[in-house]
C-alpha cells in the first residue's frame, strides 16, 4: 500500500504544480498594418495628412509636380491590404500607400491617380517631415463625424460628444478650411472622419487676409483650435491651422 501510495502522489504532483502555475500570457497576433502613420507628412511633391482608424487609412494630399506643374488635389479613405499597404480605389484606378520602417510612400498600382492625373511619379516622405495631430476636447453638446470624400462631405452616424478628446489635422487639399480630420479612440473601437471647423476668425500672427487652410499650409499642425469667440494660444513657436467650434486646445 506504502508503494502505491508514493506512485499515485508522484503522478498527481505535476498536474497540482500545472494548477498552480500562473497563466501564460496571451500571444497577440503580429500587427501587419506598420507603424501608426498619423500625423502631417512633407515630401517631395506636397503635404500629406493622414489618420489610421482600424483597417482604414484617412487621407488628404496636395501637391505639385512635374516641369508644367501638375497638381494633385485629393481626399479619401484607402483600405488595409496586408502587409503595411493601403489601397484607395476609384473608377480611374489604384493608390497604394505603404507605411513601413518609419517612411510613408504613395504609387499608383492601376490606372492613374484620379487625384493627380497621368504622369504622377508618386511621392515619399521620410520621418524629418513629419508633424504629429493636435489633441483638443471636445466643447460641444455633440459633434457628427462625416464622411472623408469630395467636399461637401455627408454626415455619418458617428459622433464625439463634450468633454471627449479628439486627435485632429487640418486639411491639405483645395476648398478644405471648414473641415478637420479627427481621430476619437472609444473603448471599443477607434472613429476617424471629418469635423466642421469654424473661419471666423483667425489667431494673432496670421494676415487676416489668409482665407483659406491652403494658404497656411506650411502652419497647418497647430497647437490651437477655435474657442468661442477667441483662440486659445498654442505653446511658444507652434503654427496654427484652421480650429473648430467643438473643440478646445487641452495642452
């Protein structure tokens, strides 16, 4: 009895040790997205301003290019596709944005860039052109996201509400300063898309003749959004962009 005793102890000790052991941590699958690209990018034909959400890459892009100065003028929400790209698809054909190591590109991979037409090279940006968003708090009752698309955009369903917080951009492309790209992080799930901005008034420093965000393009990351019936100041040597009504600076 004395041995079977000591044979069924030395079978159950491994199982009371694998009860007791803490459990292993969770392997989380490898994010092939790349790097969060969020944030105002400069390269070598114009500014880009994107915002990732989830599988979505929201962007807008200005730029000039070639010797009788193409210009590109574009706005739109390209989809994850593996492996660090991004597709923008329309009619005329395919964007690729790639956002790996650091560097943002963009190709086109069909047709023509609807956006920029034929003969575009495509563009890249490296990480010394790039400015991150702003953070603001959200000021009114309630505020609907809507859509990234040609302007004027239609609402959405989504929508920020006071006290959230918002990362936001301002936008690039042309007939743009009434609008901000902005970024709410819930519990549950990240919305990006587009919230009205305000041009009443711009901030000290700016020529009140400036009328459009396309003028002050290369200001257009700033540390300040529009507050009622003034601009709360960003920190000292901060550009400024085009702010909205339902948002204010949160430093």
């Amino acid at each position: 009895m004395r041995v079977e005793r000591t044979s069924v102890l030395a079978v159950l000790a491994p199982l009371w040790l694998l009860l007791l052991a803490p459990p292993a941590a969770a392997v989380e699958p490898p994010d092939d997205r790349g790097f969060d690209p969020t944030g105002a990018w400069y390269g070598q034909h114009g500014p880009l301003v994107l915002m990732r959400a989830g599988d979505t890459l929201s962007f807008s892009y200005s730029a000039v290019f070639g010797a009788t100065a193409h210009i590109c003028d574009g706005i739109g929400v390209a989809g994850f596709a593996g492996d660090g790209r991004w597709e923008y698809r329309d009619e005329q054909g395919t964007v690729t944005f790639t956002t790996r190591d650091g560097k943002v590109t963009m190709q086109t991979t069909d047709g023509i860039a609807s956006f920029c037409g034929a003969y575009w090279p495509g563009d890249s940006f490296a990480a010394e052109g790039w400015k991150p968003a702003f953070d603001c708090v959200v000021t009114a009752e309630k505020a609907h996201f809507l859509v990234v698309g040609p302007l004027p955009p239609e609402p959405r369903k989504g929508y920020v509400v006071e006290g959230d917080r918002v990362e936001a951009l301002g936008l690039v492309n042309e007939s743009s300063p009434a609008w901000l790209l902005a970024r709410y992080v819930g519990r549950e799930r990240t919305t990006a898309g587009l919230l009205e901005a305000r041009r009443a008034r711009l901030p000290r420093g700016v020529a009140s003749g400036s009328g459009s965000l396309r003028e002050l393009r290369p200001s257009l990351v700033a540390r300040a959004c529009w507050v009622g019936r003034g601009w709360v100041g960003p920190p000292s040597g901060a550009g400024f962009a085009a702010g909205s009504a339902a948002l204010a600076w949160s430093g």
